[in-house]
C-alpha cells in the first residue's frame, strides 16, 4: 500500500470512529512520555481528533490522571522516576482510574516484557518507533471498544437488575451504584453528596468515572432511574395515578414529575392511561 494511499485510510478511518463519540466532545488522552521531541509528535498527531495533555514523567502523570480523569493513556515504559509500569500499576489499582485505558509505548520487543506490562493491567503495547497511522488506529480502537461497551453497560444497567456474578470493575461498580440508589429512590432528601459518600468517592472522581461509563452524570442516571421505574409502575398498574407514582420515587410535586416524565419520554404519564 503506497504512503499516501495508506494516509488517506487512516484518516478517513479516525474520522469516522470519532462519530461514535457522543455531544461532539473530543476524547481526552494523556501522554506520559520524557523524550521531548517524540511527546510534542504525539501531541501534535493526536491533537487534530483527541484533546491532549502531556507531561514527562509518570509522577506527574499519576497527578494528572488522578485529577482529570482523562478517556485513554499513553505512556513511555522507561522513565526517570516512576516508570510506566508503575504508573500502570498505581492507575489501575486506583478506584477512580482503574477503568482508564492504557498503551504502553517502549523499545522492549522481546515477548516477556509485553507480558510484563500486560500483566500489570496495559490496555495495548506498542514497539518504537511505530508508524502514526498504527497509533492513531490503536488509540481509536480502544477508545471505540469503549464506547460500544458504555452503551451496552446502560441499557443493561437501566433494564436488568444487577448482575449476580461481577465480571469486572466496571460492572461492580455499576452494581454497587444502582443498589444504593434504588435502595434511596424514594427519599427526596437524596442528594449527589450522600451518594458519593456512600459510594467512597470524591464528587469529580463519581461524576468522570459515570460519564465514562455511561454519558450520564449522576443526576442524570438518578433520574433516567426513576423514569424507567415509573414506566414499569404505570404498565403493571393501570388504575394508579400519577401523583402517586410520583411520590414513590419521592417526586413531592406530580407536575415536577409529569414534566420530568415528559421530557424523558417524550409523551406525558397520563396517555398511558
């Protein structure tokens, strides 16, 4: 395949994954990388279809993941300081990280040393020097897989109850979610704060690690939550009205909760009847 041929592929290929993302919003990746030239070409190549952020070494990087929570991780193996095994350890070990996807980039190319940053939770490995095509279709690949799988975890999370087996630290912390807030759906004193003290989180580390998962924010999935149960509610009791449908998942006002009802639908609760 000839250069320019292979580059217009890529492109064209990039661009049409990109779509999946949802509101137009740029995936976001950190490159942990100390060679300054080659970090400044990732971030370069990367930018025109990611929002990028970098730095040169893994501590930082540890900082910088732990704080913005970014869609996906590039990062150099050999570092000064914390190595990139390392940083794959410590994000993959954290509960409001783990989920990150990670590329490994490094001049080992001997199999045991993939299997050793394999083993430690990387996401892909990539030999240097690799060609810019393959990272960007590796980065788009991942970052689609994910996407495929967000909108597979909410239909399931919001259609079937949870599951009895966890296959993964996504899906446990999916179940662990939705059995505190059903466990408090009819409060309306529940709040986003006692959430995310009951779910051990930092208000930032619930909300990005939702949205990666779902595109919902937590007062979104709340409400999605109860939409899905009010409907269930209505279809299983014809007679019911909607005043009290509302104050069982603690809607204090039925106008509230028809015009929640409404706007999640599309149609207000009293057609159903």
């Amino acid at each position: 395949m000839h250069r320019a041929i292979a580059s217009n592929f890529v492109f064209k290929y990039t661009q049409t994954l990109v779509k999946v993302s949802q509101n137009d919003i740029k995936p976001s990746i950190l490159i942990v990388e100390d060679n300054e030239e080659l970090r400044e070409f990732m971030v370069e190549k990367l930018s025109v279809t990611y929002n990028c952020s970098a730095t040169e070494n893994g501590t930082e990087g540890v900082e910088m993941a732990q704080k913005s929570i970014p869609d996906l991780v590039i990062t150099d193996w050999m570092m000064p300081g914390l190595k990139g095994i390392e940083l794959v350890e410590v994000l993959k070990s954290g509960e409001d990280t783990n989920h990150i996807p990670i590329i490994m980039l490094t001049a080992k190319d001997k199999m045991e040393d993939k299997l050793s940053g394999l083993s430690q939770g990387a996401d892909d490995y990539l030999t240097k020097p690799f060609h810019t095509g393959e990272l960007l279709l590796r980065c788009n690949n991942i970052l689609h897989s994910r996407e495929v799988q967000k909108n597979k975890l909410i239909k399931e999370f919001l259609l079937k109850p949870p599951a009895i087996e966890v296959v993964d630290s996504d899906q446990a912390f999916l179940d662990e979610l939705k059995q505190t807030i059903e466990a408090h759906m009819v409060d309306p004193d529940f709040s986003i704060v006692k959430l995310q003290e009951m779910m051990g989180m930092s208000r930032m580390g619930l909300n990005r690690r939702l949205r990666s998962l779902t595109n919902f924010s937590p007062v979104e999935l709340i409400r999605a939550m109860k939409m899905e149960r009010a409907l269930s509610v209505f279809k299983s009791n014809k007679g019911i009205s909607i005043s009290e449908v509302g104050y069982q998942l603690g809607f204090s006002d039925p106008s509230y909760f028809t015009k929640c009802f409404k706007q999640y639908y599309g149609y207000p609760p009293g057609e159903l009847s």
